[in-house]
C-alpha cells in the first residue's frame, strides 16, 4: 500500500475499473499493492463483482479439474527412447 | 559428472515433468492424440538440439512450449482445421468495455448475478467444449495459463508477444467463454432470467 494512504483508505475504483482487473487478480498477476488493496475493497462493499469473482474463481477450478490431460504411456516411452539417444 | 551429462539430466529431468503440459497443449493445437504426440516428439527433439539457446535454465518451461508452438506453426497448421483467427485478434488494443457494449443486456444482468448452480452442474466437457470454440489466440492463451499453469509473462513468451496482449487476451477472451457459457446455459434451460435487482425471475 502506497505511503500516502492509510490502511482504511481505499479508491472507490467503480466496476468497469474492477473489471478491467478482474482476470489479472484472479490469475495472480495483479502486482502493485494498492491496486489490489483497491480491488480488494471494491470487492468488500459490490455484490455483483464479488459474485462474479466467486463464480470465475469456480470456473478456474473446472477447467483445471477437466482440461488437465494425461499423456499416454505410448508418447512417454517413445520420448524416453529419444531421450536415450541424446 | 560431466557438463553435458549434467545438462542432459536436467533436460530429461525437465521434459519428463513438463510431459502431461506438453501433451495437452500439443493436443490443443493439433486436434488429434496421433499428431499431437508426433508434435511432442519433434518438439523434444528440436529442443534438444536447441538446448544452447536456453540461457536459464528458471526459464526452461516457456522455452520448451515456444519451441512446441513453432513446430505446430511451421509443419501442422496448413493441415490443421481451427477456424480463422477472429477479427477479436486484430482489436487487441481496445478496452474491454466495447466489448461488454457488444454483449446483450440479458447477459450482462445474468453476469453481474450468475447462478452457482449452474456452474455447479456444468459438465466439464461442456465447459472445454465452449474453450475450444473460441477463437484461437483466446483458447490458447486462457489453456496456458488457466489450465496448464503458465504465467502472463511465460503465456508471452510462448506466443511471441507483449504481456500486454496476453492480459487483454485473457479479459477478452474470458468474456467471451462466459457469454458461450450463458448461452448454453439458456438453451439447456438452467440460466433463469434475471431482474435489474439481480433476482432471478
């Protein structure tokens, strides 16, 4: 948090403004303090974005959960031949 | 150990815990399991015979998924059968808010208050289902990071551009795959119609 705020001072940084930094949150690439201070506290008091939050957050987990593939032992023993050839 | 033997262990080391990223990407842009794992083979193998133009090795994964990327690039995309990059590509630079301004309302009041249940009961192959659907640069860059865990920097890497782009691809393409969502929702008859309060009528 910058210096120049004290901790209970916040931007009201309004929704479209939320938005605009949703995914950066979300995605763990908001990196400035204040910003995600300010984010974080639009959060607190705006129903919608939090309720949008929680349902991104959801959705992360989903695709995580059934995007994830598994290569097949076929590929896995065809590089380790490669590998042996290096 | 040798210097090359020592290199050689960390490359192996490397691809073998990379293998299952490896793979599904591969899958990604290839479209089918065979030429996806011949795109891992020749990646692995080009890679390889790179190894010299890693210059850290903190960097080996976004490195290794490059090489994969220009290997589809330059032998498996003129076969491959992925719609025409959206003109959603080429408007990078603009805001996310022109993009809301194109959705309909319906959908933005459903956004603001979704229903969880929904999400809850969505099969997950409907949800890839609507990622493979979007536009390239779209799909690819939300599998990168929300799916194999790649960071916007590393995404940028890989892609060969700004991390500028790969977070306005991210928002875009993020709203996007919510709005495909909505409408499945609608036709599956799960997404109730929402007052301006939020309340679902």
């Amino acid at each position: 948090m910058n210096s120049d705020k004290s901790s209970h001072e916040h931007d009201d940084i309004g929704c479209l403004e939320a938005i605009e930094a949703f995914y950066t949150y979300l995605d763990g690439e908001l990196s400035d303090p204040q910003a995600i201070a300010d984010f974080e506290h639009h959060m607190s008091h705006c129903r919608s974005c939090f309720s949008r939050a929680e349902v991104e957050r959801l959705l992360n987990r989903r695709m995580r959960e059934t995007g994830t593939s598994k290569a097949p032992d076929e590929l896995r023993s065809r590089v380790r031949r490669l590998l042996d050839e290096f | 150990m040798t210097e090359d033997d020592d290199l050689k262990t960390f490359f192996s080391r490397e691809i073998e815990a990379s293998m299952d990223n490896l793979y599904g990407t591969a899958m990604r842009l290839a479209g089918s399991g065979a030429d996806a794992e011949d795109l891992v083979a020749e990646s692995v193998s080009k890679a390889w015979s790179a190894i010299e133009t890693l210059q850290d090795r903190r960097s080996f994964r976004p490195w290794v998924f490059r090489i994969l990327h220009n290997c589809f690039i330059s032998k498996y995309r003129r076969d491959a059968v992925r719609p025409a990059e959206s003109r959603l590509e080429e408007n990078d630079e603009e805001g996310l808010a022109a993009l809301l301004n194109e959705q309909p309302d319906e959908f933005l009041v459903w956004w603001a208050n979704p229903e969880r249940q929904f999400f809850n009961s969505m099969l997950g192959s409907a949800i890839m289902a609507a990622i493979n659907n979007l536009p390239d640069s779209f799909r690819l860059t939300i599998a990168l990071v929300n799916i194999e865990g790649l960071t916007y920097d590393e995404a940028a890497q890989v892609l060969g551009v700004a991390p500028g782009t790969i977070r306005s691809r991210m928002k875009r393409g993020r709203t996007l795959l919510q709005k495909a969502l909505w409408q499945q929702a609608r036709d599956a008859g799960l997404a109730a119609t929402n007052d301006n309060n939020g309340n679902a009528e």
